[in-house]
C-alpha cells in the first residue's frame, strides 16, 4: 500500500534507499528503527537539524504521520517525545560512532 505513504512519496519518489519500507502486517507492534546516519551514498552526513519521519497506512487510504526534529552533532542523547495516538513508547537515541535507534509502539 506504499502508494497511500502521500508524505515518503512527495519526497522521494518512491525511492527506498535511506527509507526502511516493509509488507503490512496483520497486527500492531513495535517497531526498532536504525540509521546509520550516511547518506544516499554512505557517507556520514554533517552534524546539524534533521528530521525523521514515520508514516505508514493499514488500510486503502493515507495513514498517520509523525516526525521529529533533532541535532545530530559530536554528543550523544536521547529524546521521549510525548505519546500520540497511533505513536506510543517513543525513544530516539543518538550515539556518536554508532547509529540511529528510534523505538516507538
């Protein structure tokens, strides 16, 4: 159903590298994200704002959406944004040298 995903397609045209895509699942759970933070071509991007954004549809129409800002530079730390409806348990953890850990129900 990644033709329903309005907000991933606008801006990347369905292009998967740097998007993590799968088939719908039969039932909610959580979800482990990482990045590596590199870009389409492997490289580490430079220390300053982004954004990560997660949408996904369960059914035959657009599904929700939720995105956060954060500033990756040489220290660590770690964000709990508040829960919303479709986006529980949030942790986005970012470790210099390693990855991108976002955990989310």
């Amino acid at each position: 159903r990644k033709q329903y995903l309005y907000t991933w397609k606008a801006a990347s045209n369905y292009n998967v590298t740097d998007a993590i895509t799968g088939a719908t699942l039969t039932s909610h759970t959580s979800h482990t994200i990482e990045w590596d933070c590199t870009d389409l071509n492997g490289d580490v991007v430079a220390d300053g704002e982004y954004v990560m954004w997660i949408e996904f549809t369960e059914k035959h129409a657009q599904g929700p959406l939720f995105n956060i800002s954060f500033q990756k530079g040489p220290d660590g730390f770690d964000i709990t944004p508040p829960d919303e409806n479709h986006f529980k348990d949030m942790q986005l953890t970012w470790e210099p040298e390693l990855v991108l850990v976002a955990d989310f129900t």
